[in-house]
C-alpha cells in the first residue's frame, strides 16, 4: 500500500473554552502522547496551520503516514484519548497522484 496523506481539520467546541487551563492541558498532553506514539510508529507530521479567512475550520493538521491503516490507528488512538469530545472535525486522506494503490 502506497504512503497516505491525513489532513485533519478543527476546532475547539465551546465546552472546551469552559475547562479550566489546567484540565485543557491534560488533555493536550494526552493528544501530544498519541501524536507521540504516531510518529515512533513511523508518521511524519509536517505541521499545523491556522487557517485564514472564510471556514468552519481554526487549523489544519498535516501528516504523511507509511499506509491508510497507521492513518486509521492515529485517528482511532485521538479519539480513545477523548479527542472528539473536545474538538469538531473533518479528516482527509488521500494517496500521491499516480501512487499505486
């Protein structure tokens, strides 16, 4: 299986801003793990990105994963760790332009 690109689309869902700072940052530790534990397993994170101008979406996350199945072990551990309960999203992947599939 060719190597996936996984664009990841947020933003905090009010109940987030309501935390106190110091429960926000267990959780973010709990997320920064996972990505973690994402990269050791061969991902690669290239960055992420606020977004500008008109979109439902405050960042962009980017990460380049060795197949569709670590892409799908990377979102399946954020979630376990809570993380669709605090953020709204969109995710994306996608294979290289003529890539074998």
């Amino acid at each position: 299986m060719a190597e996936v690109l996984w664009i990841h689309y947020a933003r905090a869902r009010s109940p987030w801003y309501e935390l106190a700072e110091g429960v926000r940052d267990e959780h973010l530790a709990r997320f920064a793990a996972v990505r973690d534990e994402s990269a050791s397993a061969g991902g690669r994170y290239a960055g992420t990105f606020h977004v500008r101008g008109w979109s439902d979406w405050s960042t962009v996350e980017i990460w380049h994963f060795p197949d569709a199945d670590a892409a799908f072990a990377h979102w399946n551990r954020l979630t376990d760790a809570g993380y669709a309960q605090w953020f709204a999203f969109a995710n994306n992947i996608g294979l290289a332009a003529g890539a074998p599939a």
